[in-house]
C-alpha cells in the first residue's frame, strides 16, 4: 500500500507532468510510469525500455538525467494524465 508522502509526491508529479514541462528528470518519469503499472524492460545504452501489457513500448532516452519534451508527452499519454 502506498503512504500518504508518496501519494503526495506523486500527485505532485502528475500535475508537473500535465503543465509539460521543457524537461523532467528521469528519475521522476520512472516512479509515474511504475506508480501505473509500467516495469523497465531491459536497458539498450542510453535507451530505457518500459513496457505494460496491452501497451506500446515506451523507450526513454534521459540525457544528463533529464526527460525532453516530447518524451514527457508521451508518457503523460500513456499514463493518462491528459492536460485539462
């Protein structure tokens, strides 16, 4: 069962994820994607594959820890978390 801190931080994150930042950090990303559901596959360089049943794969490429753009929403896509 997920804590009251955690529920917190993640809701916070869903709400960053929604406003699409420039950038998000890498380590972020992964706890929403975890937090839905989605498992880390297998690491292919600087490639991190994360996959779901009955999804696409999601591959991330963080460059200095950071998330761009476009892969933020993707990921906002795949999780749900839609801007209003």
């Amino acid at each position: 069962m997920t804590h009251g801190s955690e529920m917190g931080k993640l809701e916070k994150l869903r709400q960053k994820l929604r406003a699409r930042p420039v950038e998000m950090g890498f380590a972020d990303i992964r706890l929403l994607l975890e937090a839905d559901g989605w498992t880390l596959d297998r690491v292919t360089g600087s490639h991190h594959h994360f996959i779901k049943a009955d999804e696409d794969v999601i591959t991330l490429s963080p460059h200095s820890g950071k998330v761009r753009r476009d892969a933020i929403t993707r990921v906002a896509r795949a999780i749900g978390s839609q801007r209003d």
